[in-house]
C-alpha cells in the first residue's frame, strides 16, 4: 500500500460510490476498521411505484454501472435527495 494514500471524507452516498468505482480496497485496507452491524428484513417494505420508462432504463443502466441492484441505488437516490431537503428545512 502506498502510504500517501488517504480515505477522503466523503459528504454523500454518491461521493462514496464515485471513489469506490475508482479505486481499489486493497489499497486502503490498513485504514479499515471491523464493524458490526444487525439486517433487520422488517426494516425494508415493498412500495409500488410507476416510474416513466426511460428513467427506469437510465437507473438500470446506473446501478449496473456502479455494481449495485437498481433497487440499492433508488434507495440511495432517496436516501440523499431526503438528507439534502431535511438540511435545507433546518
């Protein structure tokens, strides 16, 4: 590992998934630390949404981009666009 390299700071999910798709764990694993974490399967629900066909084949071809399901990456997408409306209200 070269040890210039840094994990940077990162302010968004998106921020995060752009330096991944970049670089490789492996250059940075002395920096990780072991975490511990439940999955709760209650936590998620199913919601139906229609969504106009060309946004769905742009998200598709995002996720896939990314290595993520389209489903992880709309709830990244939400998960954001709510942090950035509940900042701006405070």
């Amino acid at each position: 590992m070269d040890e210039d390299k840094k994990i940077p700071e990162m302010k968004s999910y998106e921020e995060m998934a752009e330096f991944w798709d970049t670089h490789d764990l492996g250059d940075y694993w002395e920096q990780t630390e072991p975490a511990e974490f439940e999955i709760s399967p209650q936590a998620r629900r199913r919601y139906l949404v229609s969504v106009d066909r060309n946004i769905l084949l742009r998200i598709q071809q995002l996720a896939r981009k990314r290595g993520l399901t389209t489903e992880s990456l709309v709830n990244l997408f939400l998960e954001q666009h709510l942090h950035e409306i509940e900042a701006q209200a405070s």
